[in-house]
C-alpha cells in the first residue's frame, strides 16, 4: 500500500507536535536549559573580559567584547544539550514501547526517525531564540538581522547534533545508562571546540588541542552559528556539519533497524 504525501505530512506535525506540548509541560527544562547558558554568559565571561576584553576575532577585523564572541557557543551548547535530552527521551520511549508503536507505522524508518529528529530541533530553536533575546536585553550587543541570518544554521546545527544524540540512544539498552554516557560526549565536545576560546588561540597554546578541535563538528557547529549570526557563510563549517548530519543520520537509522543494527542485538525497539 502506497503511502501519499498528505501521510507523511500528517505523521511529521504529529510527531513534531508531541514533542513541542512535552516541552511545554515541563518547564523546568526550559528553566534548566536557559540558567546553564545565562550563568557561562554572565559569569564565566566577566571572569575572563579582562584578560580577553579587546581582541580581534577573524573574520570581523573588529573589536568585540568577549560576552559576544562566546554567545554563538552557548547558543550552539543549547542544541547539543537538548540534542542529548531528546535522545534520553527516545531511550525512555522505548522502555515505554511508545517508541516501538512509533517504528511500526506504515512509514519508512527513516522519515519516522528525521521526524523525531524535527521536534527535537524545533524545541531546540525556541530554546536558542529565546536565549539570545535575554541576552541582547542584557547588553550582548549582537546584531538584530542576524537573528534572521541564524535560522538555517541553527536548524541544520540542530540536527546535525540530533542525529548524534539519537544515535547514541540506540546504544544504550537502560535509561539509567544514558547520563553516563551524556557526559562522557557533551563536555569533550563542548571544551575542545572554539565555544569558549578562538581557533587561533588555542593553536598558540596547544598544537594537538587545536587539531582535535579541528576535529571536532561541534567545532563547525559553532562557526556556523556565529558566521551566521553576523550575516555571513562559512563555507568550510557548512560542509562539515551537513557531512556529519548525513553520517550520524544513516548511522542512526541503521542502529534502529531491528534487523540489521544495534537494535537487533537485543533490548526493546
């Protein structure tokens, strides 16, 4: 039986949907997800405005407080965090069996999969608008055409980094398992890339750091961001996080093929 295009609209708003009323009735996720970025805005970049206040950050050839420049990296750590809670939400999902219900619709597995993928991202995009706003009330002065100019490099970021957290849920079988493994991925993503501090500085510390945060797509993700955030294209980063979108993707759907992948090792799909 031919599944026609009004189908697969109605299944991804429906899915997308689920996932934005979840994130409305739990608010203290919004709460959480503004205090983290808020508290490294304020604190972390008044601790280090003195040593890094005034600095030339290619490629603006401009002098730009320190509070601006890492604005893009904790818009870029909003969407790696709600990439993994999504994720932790799949893995619940499927000690559930909702997320079982989800894969046997008469749909391909992996629109079902990038449609699970959608919500996430959109609630990560609200997320991100709404930190910007609060920061540009409190003085970060980025510029207001590029809150247009980011849309396309948040969502592709988004997914990007959703597709990273959905295939690491396929490896883990328990939900009490999955923190651990949170951990062991967002914080060597999050600090061996340019969020914090520029390429170009942490080459003069440390050659090796600068390779693995060459490395790095989160890295990309970030530069994506703030190129955007300035009306600009960054060509390189572009490539790289939409390269690393379509391999953890595929990675991912063959991981929940109940057949083929990680999934038909055992555990519940």
């Amino acid at each position: 039986m031919s599944v026609t295009a009004p189908a697969y609209l109605s299944a991804l708003r429906g899915v997308v949907w689920r996932e934005a009323l979840r994130f409305l009735q739990q608010r203290e996720r919004f709460l959480a997800a503004m205090v983290r970025p808020l508290v490294w805005l304020f604190l972390f970049a008044a601790g280090f405005r003195a040593a890094l206040g005034l600095s030339i950050i290619p490629p603006y050839q401009t002098y730009i407080t320190y509070d601006i420049y890492i604005a893009p990296g904790l818009v870029a750590m909003i969407q790696l965090f709600n990439g993994m809670q999504s994720s932790l939400s799949m893995v619940y999902d499927r000690e559930m069996g909702s997320m079982r219900v989800l894969l046997t619709a008469p749909l391909p597995r992996w629109f079902l999969l990038l449609a699970r993928l959608s919500g996430g991202v959109f609630v990560s995009i609200l997320q991100a608008y709404a930190f910007l706003a609060i920061a540009y009330l409190f003085g970060v002065d980025l510029p207001l055409w590029g809150m247009v100019t980011v849309f396309p490099a948040l969502v592709l970021s988004g997914l990007m980094l959703g597709a990273l957290g959905m295939l690491l849920s396929s490896t883990v079988k328990q939900l009490e398992n999955f923190a651990g493994v949170m951990n062991f991925v967002i914080f060597p993503m999050f600090f061996a890339s340019s969020a914090l501090f520029p390429l170009w500085k942490i080459k003069e510390s440390s050659l090796t750091l600068y390779q693995v945060c060459s490395w790095n797509p989160f890295t990309h993700a970030v530069e994506l961001i703030r190129f955007a955030l300035y009306g600009e294209l960054n060509g390189q980063a572009l490539v790289i996080v939409a390269a690393a979108f379509l391999t953890f993707l595929l990675a991912a759907v063959w991981a929940y093929d109940p057949s083929k992948g990680l999934q038909s090792r055992g555990g519940r799909g």
